[in-house]
C-alpha cells in the first residue's frame, strides 16, 4: 500500500507544481506590458509575447541580454548597458528589503533598421527566497510612445499658448475657460472677466468684422474653421487690425467639444500697407489721387457708364502762370499754391468725386454725375465748370505775398465712343485744356474730334522723326547775309524735312515735335556735322565766309555740348572763326551760370556766339551784360512794320544802339523790301541784312551760283 502510495503522492506533487509554474507562465503572457524574468546568472528564464512583440529578434532564451540595442538617450549615441544594470540589482539584494519598490530606468530602444528609437521604462526587481536568497530578477518593459508623444503635444500646447498672439480655448458651451496672458493684453480684459463671456458675446463686444457673426458660425459648422481680418476695439477710442481664427473641435458624433481662438495683432503691418497704398496711389504734396489711382478709377467709372447708358465728365484743370510764379518766388511758395487749389477742390466737390493731381500744376476731377444723355452730361459740366473757376480765379495769400491764378479747364463728356479707354479719355481731356489755354476769355473748353486730328498728326509726325534716314530726307538751305556794300557776309543754315510719305513738313511744325521727344539731339547732330562740312567748303572760295547755325535749347543744354562741337569740329577739320552759333534768349536766362561756362569755352574754341530773335521776351538788357556774344539778331516781327511803325522803329533803333555798346555785330532778318533796307542802311552802324528781298532759302548748289558765283559745272 505504501509503495503504491508514494508514487501517487510524487506524481500528484509533479503535477501540481507543473500547472502552477504554467499558470504563472499564462499570467505572465497575458500581461500587457512586456515581462522578462532572469535566472541568477542572468539568463532569461521566461520571456512573455509582449516582449517579443517590442524587442523583436534582440530577445531569446539563449541570445545575452547585451545585445538588446539600448540608448541612453533619444539620438542613440549613448549606449545603455543592461547587464550591468540588472548586476547592480543582484548585489543590492542583501540590502534591499524583500518589499521595496522596483528600480525604474528610462531608455531608448533603437530599430537597426528604420533607425527609429521607441522611448521605454524598464522596472527591475529582485526576487526573493525565503531565506532571503536570489531567487530571480523579474524586468517589466514599459512602451513609454504614447506618453511620450502625448508630452511633446503638451510642450507644444504650452509654447503656442505662450507665444506673443493672443490665444483662449472655450469649453462646449462656447465660455471662455483658458485665456493666455497674450489674449488678455490685447482685449484689456482680466482672466477673471473673459471667463465669464462666450466666444459671441466677446466678438461682439470688442470685435468689428467684415462679414457678421452668424456667417462666422455657419462656416464653422461646414468646415470647422474660420480665419479673417477684423478690427480689435479694447477701449471706445483704441483699434488694433488683427487676424482672427477659430477652430471648432468635435467628436465623431458632431459634439462640439471646445473652440480655440487665435487673434494676430497686425497692426503694424496693416498700417505699412497703408503707408505703401498712400505712396502708390496719391499725392504727397497735397494728399490728392495720383494719375495711377484716377487712371483705375476712370476706367471703372467708363465700364459702369457703358453698362447702363449714363453718362459723366471728366475734367483736366491746369494753372495759368503756375510756372512763373514758382520761378520768381520760389518752389516753397508754388507748393503752397498747389495745396491751398487742393483744398479748395475739396471744400468744392462731393466726397465720393475723384479728385488727382496728375501733374505738376495739372489736376484731374471725375464726377459721379448719372446724367441719362449727353446733352444733360454738358449742360451739368458746363455748370460745374463755371462753379470750379470762380472758386479757383482768385488772389492767394502766401507767406505775405499776394498771387493772382487762373486756371483752364478742358472737358470730355464719357462714354465718347465705342472702344475708347480710361487713357483715351484723358488725353481728350488734356487736348481740351490745351485749346482752352489759346483762348482769351472763359478758359473752359469741351473736347471734339476736330482736337484729336491734330493729336494724330502729332503722333506720326513723332514716329517719322524717329525712324527717319536723315542723309535721305533732310537737308539744308542756306539763306543769304547781305553786307552794307552788298556783298555776301555769309548765310544762315535752316533745316529742310522731305518726307515720302508726309511730303514737305515745314520746321515750325516738326522742331517742337522733335525738341519735346528729344529727337532733336540727333537732328541736331546731323545739322552742324553738314553745315561745318559746307562752312568749310566755301571758305575755301572766300575765306571770310561766315556760316551761321540754330542750336536748339535742348542741344545747348546737354552736359557735353561743348565736347560734342569740339569733336564735330575736329572732324570736319573746319575753321571755327567761319561759325556762328545761334542761340534764344530762353537758353541763356533759364541756367545763367552754365551758359555762362558754356559761351565762355566755345568762344576761347573761336566761334561767334548770336543772340537769334533778339528783343522778343525775357529781361534783355539785365542779361546782356552779362554774357560773351559776338552778335545780334533782330527779330523779323519788328521788321516787318518798319517803316510804318514808329514804334518798331524805335524798338530797332534802341536795339541797334545797344548792340553798339557791346560792339556786337547786328543781323536784321525779315527783310523784304526797299524801304526797310533804307532804314537800316541809314542807321549809323554796319547792319547785316537778311530775308526774301536778297533772296529765299534755297540748296547748296544754287547758292553757290547765285551768291559765290561758282559754276554749275
């Protein structure tokens, strides 16, 4: 009985033993966190399946614990040696009670492949005998990448929170509930405060918007979010340009959780933008519209008028004398001038007119008139015209000086015609003005197509003169200079345009074209290249030979006129003491000083220096003293009356006599009959004679023959 017993007994004990170790082991597996337990030696007794879940293939029963890639730290450079971590273990346990807490330890795991490192917690303890002995080391693992991610959101949470743009986050009903200290600087509100207002009563309370609330909201339940420019007023008379957002968070059922806000004071960037509209688009003399702000609005106000049949006006004002005045009391005093006509147009039109200054003394109005033809369109231009100039032509009283200024006002009625633009209709208005300037009395004027023929005109005659082939369509006549015994002094250059098309352009129509586009430059080049090869050719016949040439303004005041006529000169090889250069009065009163320098070179070079139209503007006698010339022309408009004219003869006589003074040679031009030759020869001086009597302007050749007595052959 014993003996069968026994074995029993064994058995039963064996068997016991074997399911409570696989229960413990069945506990183990189903832990969720990853459990090792080590032998003394520290081999793995049992590993569960959670642990191989997360150490992979660096866990096994018969791999060293110290080829599990452990770090120190996030980047993996500091290795962590758990073997001598878990030996720390083992020889603390004689001095560690057998009820201590588990030592914890933080790690990175690193995946050898992706490289990636997954943040742990390893909690180690020793296990105990009953004696007190070793018995074994248990290692739970902790997978620590929710926590850890969950830390960073947190961190990131609390910098975004802390940043310099105001913040709140509400809870469900829409009340206030974490206002950061940014939030509470821009409203002026305490926490204690905002935690007492919802998200609408604080927008409605401090916030203007562009669009109202309820669109706010209804864009917030489409998409859950909403962001746009308001204005932030945290007291009655204080405002802040800012961006405002709003998020909406909800569960998967649509439950709205929380709102958060976020409003970005940009108050100095809206008031840079501002700065930079103001010097893009208006004035900074008087604060009025620029061209480039009337130009948008005058085609807006074009494509509306077109759209409903109406009708408007567009007015072009320019100052009469502005010039003169600046000139003669300086900028300081014409700026003035210019702000007192600014705020008048102001105090005068309506609100909502536009109002430009567009040019230095030119200004533009377009009217918000709706008139339903073109005749009432007129008729109330006509009517604010009048209003604008006896608003307008008044005395000024500036810095103690009293100015008188006129203005002239050209008109263009709008929608003109089909295909017109903004610019169109601004240069019907400029030409408008322009004939409104010739006339005598009410300086206002409507435009009519008649204008723009001779705009058209201009333009061709300005693209002819840029594209000309000057050696082929240009070319100089010479008019003769006639002497007391009537023999040939010399004769005067004057430029000649065939052109194939256009046909012969006399000068008074194609030099002020040519000197306003600066096409002069290049004539003008051509002009003393030719003349000084024909100066030089004929001196050679009479080595006195005296060619005269017109120097336009804008060719005299070039910076290296001086150097361009030496190097003309040096080319042609021609003798300077055989030139006259001509120059108006206009060209040496507007830069005295550099005419001055200019005359000075070229008459130390050896050419003579004319004085052409002599006694037709400026302050002649102040001047004259002043400058190096050679000669003076007297102009054919005091000619022409001699001698039926005392007064022009009186003119000519005190001119003659001022010349004498000078010792200036002295040309009369527009000479045409006996009679003025017989005055002018009676004059006790040498007087040069020229003009149709002795002949017309005619070609090379035919000068020549008639006046050098050179043969045709």
């Amino acid at each position: 009985m014993n003996a069968v017993r026994i074995p029993s007994q064994l058995e039963n004990s064996v068997a016991r033993l074997r399911e409570e170790r696989e229960n413990k082991l069945e506990i183990i597996c189903a832990f969720h966190e990853a459990v090792i337990v080590f032998k003394p030696d520290l081999t793995p007794q049992i590993i569960n399946q959670q642990a191989k879940l997360l150490l992979g293939e660096h866990i096994d029963i018969d791999q060293p614990i110290e080829s599990l890639p452990l770090y120190k730290n996030k980047k993996a450079s500091l290795r962590f040696d758990l073997h001598d971590c878990l030996q720390q273990l083992i020889e603390e346990v004689e001095h560690t009670p057998k009820d201590s807490q588990p030592k914890e330890i933080s790690v990175w795991l690193k995946d050898v492949e992706t490289l990636k490192t997954t943040p742990l917690l390893l909690s180690g303890k020793a296990l105990k005998t009953a004696e007190g002995g070793l018995k074994n080391l248990l290692l739970v693992i902790y997978d620590r990448t929710i926590y850890a991610q969950a830390d960073e959101q947190k961190r990131l949470m609390e910098a975004a929170f802390n940043s310099y743009d105001g913040q709140f986050i509400t809870n469900e009903k829409g009340y206030i509930t974490h206002p950061n200290d940014a939030f509470c600087a821009l409203t002026g509100l305490p926490t204690s405060t905002l935690k007492k207002m919802t998200l609408t009563g604080w927008l409605e309370q401090q916030v203007t918007l562009k669009t109202n609330t309820n669109e706010v909201l209804k864009t917030l339940l489409t998409s859950r979010y909403w962001s746009g420019e308001v204005e932030l007023h945290p007291m009655p008379n204080t405002t802040f340009y800012a961006v405002l957002s709003i998020s909406m968070l909800a569960d998967e059922q649509f439950n709205i959780e929380h709102y958060v806000v976020t409003i970005q004071n940009i108050t100095d960037i809206h008031e840079a933008q501002m700065a930079i509209e103001q010097m893009a688009y208006y004035d900074d003399l008087t604060g009025l519209a620029n061209r480039r702000l009337a130009y948008e609005h005058l085609d807006v106000a074009l494509k509306h008028h077109k759209r409903h049949n109406s009708f408007a006006s567009l007015f072009f004002i320019n100052l009469d004398r502005f010039k003169s005045i600046n000139d003669a009391f300086g900028r300081n005093t014409g700026d003035a001038l210019l702000k007192q006509v600014a705020s008048n147009l102001r105090n005068l039109l309506r609100e909502e007119d536009t109002i430009a200054r567009i040019g230095g003394d030119e200004f533009l109005i377009l009217t918000q008139d709706k008139a339903f033809s073109t005749t009432q369109a007129t008729q109330n231009a006509y009517h604010l015209a009048n209003k604008i100039a006896k608003a307008l032509n008044k005395n000024y009283h500036i810095n103690e000086t009293t100015l008188h200024s006129t203005i002239c006002i050209g008109i263009t009625v709008f929608p003109f015609k089909d295909g017109d633009s903004a610019e169109d209709l601004m240069d019907y208005a400029d030409l408008a003005m322009s004939a409104a300037k010739k006339r005598t009395n009410q300086k206002i004027y409507f435009y009519e197509p008649s204008l723009s023929e001779v705009v058209i005109e201009r333009r061709e005659l300005e693209h002819a003169l840029t594209t000309a082939d000057l050696d082929q369509q240009f070319e100089l006549h010479y008019q003769a200079q006639i002497g007391r015994d009537d023999q040939v002094h010399g004769a005067e250059a004057l430029l000649r345009w065939d052109h194939p098309e256009l046909g012969s352009v006399t000068p008074n129509k194609f030099i002020p074209i040519a000197e306003e586009g600066r096409q002069i430059l290049r004539l003008g080049d051509w002009v003393m290249a030719t003349a000084f090869m024909q100066a030089k050719k004929w001196s050679q016949i009479d080595p006195h030979f005296n060619l005269s040439i017109n120097i336009s303004p804008i060719q005299f005041h070039e910076a290296d006129f001086v150097e361009q006529t030496m190097q003309v000169m040096q080319t042609t090889q021609v003798n300077s003491r055989n030139i006259t250069l001509e120059l108006t009065e206009g060209v040496l009163i507007s830069d005295t000083q550099s005419a001055l320098k200019k005359i000075g070179r070229l008459s130390q070079l050896g050419f003579k220096i004319s004085i052409d139209d002599f006694g037709t503007g400026y302050s002649s006698l102040s001047y004259l003293q002043k400058l190096p010339i050679h000669e003076l022309k007297i102009d054919k408009s005091f000619i022409h009356r001699v001698p039926e004219s005392e007064d022009d003869m009186a003119i000519v006589e005190s001119i003659i006599s001022l010349a004498r003074t000078k010792k200036l040679v002295i040309v009369a031009e527009g000479v045409e009959n006996h009679q003025q030759v017989a005055f002018l020869r009676a004059q006790p001086d040498d007087i040069i004679i020229q003009g149709f009597l002795y002949g017309k302007p005619c070609r090379n050749k035919e000068f020549e023959q008639t006046f050098l007595n050179v043969s045709s052959d």
